[in-house]
C-alpha cells in the first residue's frame, strides 16, 4: 500500500474517531440535568474593581463627560456615575433641564469643600465625618439628596451630644429636615433639662422652641419650680423684647403642681406677674386647685398634669438554658422601674449553652443546644419590635458552652465544643458584612469558657479543655490578632460566670473537678492578679453574671441539686452579695446580655409590650441530675 492510500485511510478513521468523540460529547451533554449544563458566578470581587477604576478614571480626566463648577473649584466627573448616586444629579442630567445639555455646571448653595467630599463618596463609598466638616456636609448631602451621607452625619451629631450643645444640634437637624436626629436631641434635651437650662444655647432659644421644651409631659426636671425659674431667666436674658412673650409661655408651665409656698412667696410676688393680667389668672387658678382639692376632678386640664420624665437606663435579659429537664427558648427580662422579672418574645430555637452579646444595642443568640443537637445558628433580637430575627450568617461550626463578647464593633465567639471536640477556634462577626471571620485561635482549647473585655482586650476565663477544668487565662489583641496569656485564677473553673466591673474582671462560681462552686475572685489588669471576693449565698454553675445600672448580678444557675431561679446582687461597699428575688424560669448555661433603653420603647410601653406577652411561670418540675446532661 503506498503512501498516499495509507494517508487516506488514515484520515477517514480519524474522521470516524472525531465522529464518535463529537457524538459521545454531544450525548454527554444531553445526558447532564439542566441544573449542571451552567456554571454562575458573582464575583465578590467585581464592585470594588468598577468603583476603584471609575475613580482612576476620574482622577486622571479620562471618559468624563461633565465639569462641575463649584466657587473656584472645577470638578470633572461622569454623569452616570453622579446620577446613580445622587437622585438630584439623576433629575439633572435625565430630565429636560437646560443643565442636561452643558458640559460645564454651576452650582449654587453648596460649600465647594463639602462637594469634593461628596464626590469623593460617590466614587469611593467612604466618607470621614468630623467636628470640621460636618456643618458643610450635612447641608450640602440634604441638597444632593445622598442619604448614607446624610445619615452618617446625623449618626456623628448623636455621638456628640452634650447639654451645652444639644438645643444646637436640635435646630441644626430641623432646619435639614433631619426627623430622626431632631426627635434624639429633642428627646436629649428633655432628659438632661437640668443641665440643658444652664447653658449658653437655652438662653438664646427662639420662642416657639422654649415653648416646645417646657410644654413637654416628658420633661425631666426635680420640680415644676425649676421650670419656671428656668423661663424667669430666660425672660431676663432679654429683658425689653422678651417680657411681652412672658403670659403666653408661663400658660405651658405647671403652676398647680407646685409647693404652696414657692407659689404664694416667689411666683405671685414677682414683679412681672403682679403687672400682667393674664400672668395672675394663671396663679390664681393654681391657687384654686390647691385650695379646692375637693373640686380638682372639675378643673382637670394640661397644666394639672403630672409629668412624666423620660428615664434612661439599662435592662438585663436571660436567654435560653436548660430548665426541668429540657432545653428552653424563653426569654425574660428584668425591669429595674418595677423590679420585676417579664418574658419577652422567646427565640425560634431552644438553646442551652448559649452565647450572648449586645451589638449595636441589639441581642445576639449564639450557638447552644437545642436537646437534641448542637448548633451554629444565630438569631439576633430587637427591643424596638420585641422580635427575633434568623437572618444573620451562622457561625463556621457548632457551638455550645461558647463564650461571646464584643470588640471593636464586632461580636467574637470564643471555645465551646461541636459535639466532637472541645474547641479553641475563635472567629468575629461584622455587622458591615454580615459574615464571620476566623481570627487567631487560642492557645487551649476551651468549653463552658467565660469571655469579657477590658481596655481594649478580650479575655477567655477558665473552662475546661475536655479532660479537666481550668484555671488559665488567656488575652487577645486584636491589633497584632494573637493570645497571650495572663495570670491564672486562683480556682479552676468552667461554666463560670464574668463581667467587667469598676475596672475589674469578676469571676464567679461555675465548677471545679468536684463540685459547684459559690466562691468569686477579680482579676487587677495593672497588677495581673486575681483576688478573693467574698462568696456568694449559693453555689452557681452555669451562672449568669452581668452589670446592670452598675449593680453586678449573679442570675440562676445550678447548686449541685437543684436549677435556680434566684438572683444575687453584689454589694460593693459592704462587700457582700444579696438576694434580689428571681426569674420566672430556672436557668442553668442561660446567657445574660444588657441592653442600654429609654422609658418609652416599645419594649417596655409600646404595642408590643412585654406585658401584652407575658407568660405565667412554668410549673418547677423535678430537676433531672447534672449528670444526665451533655457537658453543656
């Protein structure tokens, strides 16, 4: 055969192989699901790329098709990009506007600093609000209509409110229709009234505002007299221009509610009253009320009203545990304008072992185990609404008898055991991208952890490694992200409870190789020493401890027999601890977290009032030994 028929023979039974490879191929794919025929991506990594090039582009003057002139400033930019990010530049360059049309635009009514600032936002998503600048960037954001940057700066003005400044910001925020923020310093002001009247600010208020202060049922003042007084100079600041107003401001202050002798000896004998008419009307009805008790229901009206002052503090809640036998979802809290114990709405999941920490005044559930299995859900729960939500990423492995705190704006899970291992991972969550992170790992593993922050440094207290409790502590900083560890306790300890208080770390109870404990002991940072503190009333493993109104409390637990339900308070300068009643629930490995309030939220008063979802105490069933229980 020669070459040439050989070469053709070649070529058809490699026709006929690639035939069969096609066919077979082709078959393959016919074969696969049509779930499996795709491959889709989203880049993670796509928007910053955009963003960062856009900005180069703008940078270097390239592909811009606008020039915006500013004072002296001139700006180039891309149309597209402005109006994507501003629905004022979208109406501008969109619509039938003679500006749609031009290449170079002037605006007006904006501080030319504050719009290269603005600009730079648009480009870069990242906007440096300070003392400086804010004045300029709030106006000129409002006009712009660029609402993260409009409510970063509000955000910053809450963060600086001061009696000497809060009147201020509260028209600052009114006059850019900055409804949140004006209610906060509203509401800032009528708390800190007593301090408020004092300033600067108070004593150049406009009218209409002194009128809407004082006329407030939520003022928060010591007496009705330091209203009145709190006018009087106000008056006097101004003598000639103000003392016209005097009668219809003195109808908002509460004359009927004050003492007998400040009425007769200051008020009516005050020379401004005693020459207006409608002034002594209102002392005199006041005298009549005092007068007359027997005819108040008669003269009921806005100026026999009590107020009502707004009252800030600090709520405590119990989350979860393990209660008669079981693993709970209840949740209560303890109301400190009562002094009582209230459930609030439960979590979706029972959880014992459960982490807790506060977040942006928001109640993170971590982890635990539900009775059956162990978990890294999260549930995350808000005061304002008395609900709990379950869409926060859950933790890279299960957790229960895990340790959480709160470091520099981040939630960090520390230790605990997936029901495999006892763990040392630790890993944080950011709320700015709503997924957790792996951070250093510390040195010992660690389940039934305490974990508390102080000066800047997360500390993992005790626990047990899976063989034995423990007594080591170890720190972690966050900058260099590694542990290092630090003076021992003086007993070895897990499912212990802890807090920072007065500058100390407090631990107290849990258990040791034997038994339950009751004794406590604080650790010094500047000495790194740990020392005794008196005992508490009961032994208490799986304790709750927490600083509630700078009160330190120790919340449930077990004593070796029984679940508690009882609370301990420390007194400091007795030093000695306290029985401050009880839960409606026992709780062993419950968390604890605090969360700041103001009278007023719906958490306490609103439509979703803890009282409207109160529920009665369970009925104390026979405790089940510890022993029975996974190492929770």
């Amino acid at each position: 055969m020669d070459t040439t028929q050989t070469l053709s023979l070649i070529s058809k039974s490699s026709a006929i192989q690639h035939e069969n490879q096609s066919s077979t191929t082709i078959d393959m794919l016919k074969d696969c699901s049509p779930c499996n025929n795709k491959l889709i991506k989203f880049s993670d990594k796509h928007a910053k790329f955009l963003i960062d090039n856009l900005n180069l582009l703008r940078k270097q003057k390239e592909l811009c098709d606008v020039i915006l002139m500013i004072g002296q400033s001139q700006i180039p930019a891309h149309r597209a990009v402005l109006s994507a990010c501003s629905p004022y530049f979208k109406a501008m360059f969109t619509g039938e506007l003679a500006e749609s049309r031009k290449t170079e635009i002037i605006i007006h009514d904006i501080d030319e600093f504050a719009m290269e600032l603005l600009i730079e936002f648009c480009y870069t998503s990242r906007i440096i609000v300070d003392e400086k600048n804010v004045q300029m960037l709030l106006p000129a954001a409002c006009i712009l209509q660029i609402e993260e940057v409009q409510i970063t700066c509000c955000e910053f003005l809450q963060k600086q409110l001061d009696p000497s400044n809060c009147l201020g910001i509260r028209a600052f925020a009114d006059t850019h229709s900055c409804r949140e923020l004006l209610r906060i310093a509203d509401r800032y002001a009528q708390q800190h009234f007593t301090d408020v009247k004092e300033s600067e600010e108070f004593l150049c208020l406009p009218i209409n505002q002194l009128i809407d202060i004082i006329s407030s049922d939520e003022l928060n003042m010591t007496c009705e007299e330091d209203v009145f007084n709190a006018v009087m100079q106000w008056i006097s600041c101004d003598l000639q221009q103000r003392k016209q107003y005097l009668p219809k401001i003195l109808e908002h202050v509460r004359f009927p509610l004050m003492n007998p002798r400040f009425l007769v000896n200051t008020v009516s004998s005050d020379p401004l009253i005693r020459s207006d008419q409608a002034c002594r009307d209102l002392v005199d009805e006041a005298k009549d009320y005092l007068l007359l008790p027997q005819e108040r229901l008669n003269m009921q009206g806005p100026r026999t009203r009590p107020r009502k002052p707004i009252r800030s503090g600090e709520v405590l809640f119990a989350v979860g545990g393990w209660c008669s036998g079981d693993a709970i979802a209840s949740v209560e809290m303890f109301d400190p304008t009562t002094n009582e114990w209230r459930a609030v709405a439960p979590m979706s999941k029972r959880r014992c072992g459960v982490g807790v920490g506060v977040l942006n005044n928001l109640l993170y559930a971590v982890g635990g185990h539900d009775g059956v299995s162990y978990l890294n859900s999260v549930e995350r729960f808000d005061p304002q609404t008395n609900q709990w939500s379950n869409d926060i990423a859950p933790t890279s492995s299960c957790r229960t008898s895990v340790g959480v705190a709160v470091l520099d704006g981040c939630l960090f899970a520390v230790g605990g055991q997936d029901g495999i291992s006892c763990l040392n991972l630790v890993e944080k969550y950011d709320p700015s991208v709503q997924r957790w992170i792996r951070v250093a790992s510390m040195g010992t593993k660690r389940l039934g952890v305490a974990v508390a922050v102080l000066d800047g440094y997360l500390y993992a207290i005790g626990g047990s490694d899976g063989q034995s409790p423990l007594s080591t502590v170890e720190r972690y900083d966050a900058k260099g992200n590694k542990w290092l560890s630090v003076a021992p306790m003086n007993t070895r300890r897990k499912h212990l409870g802890c807090a920072v208080y007065n500058g100390y770390i407090y631990a107290v109870g849990g258990r040791d190789d034997a038994k339950e404990l009751s004794t406590a002991e604080r650790y010094n940072p500047k000495l790194n020493q740990w020392s005794p503190v008196v005992a508490m009333n009961s032994r208490r493993s799986g304790v709750g401890l927490a600083v509630v109104n700078n009160h330190l409390m120790a919340i449930g637990g077990f004593d070796g027999e029984a679940y508690l339900k009882s609370v301990e308070l420390y007194d400091s300068e007795s030093n000695s601890w306290k029985l401050n009643g009880g839960m409606n629930y026992r709780r062993l490995g419950g968390g604890v977290g605090v969360i700041k309030f103001q009278q007023f939220d719906s958490i306490l008063y609103g439509s979703n009032s803890i009282s409207n979802v109160l529920s009665t105490s369970p009925e104390d069933l026979k405790n089940r030994s510890l022993s029975t229980l996974v190492d929770l």
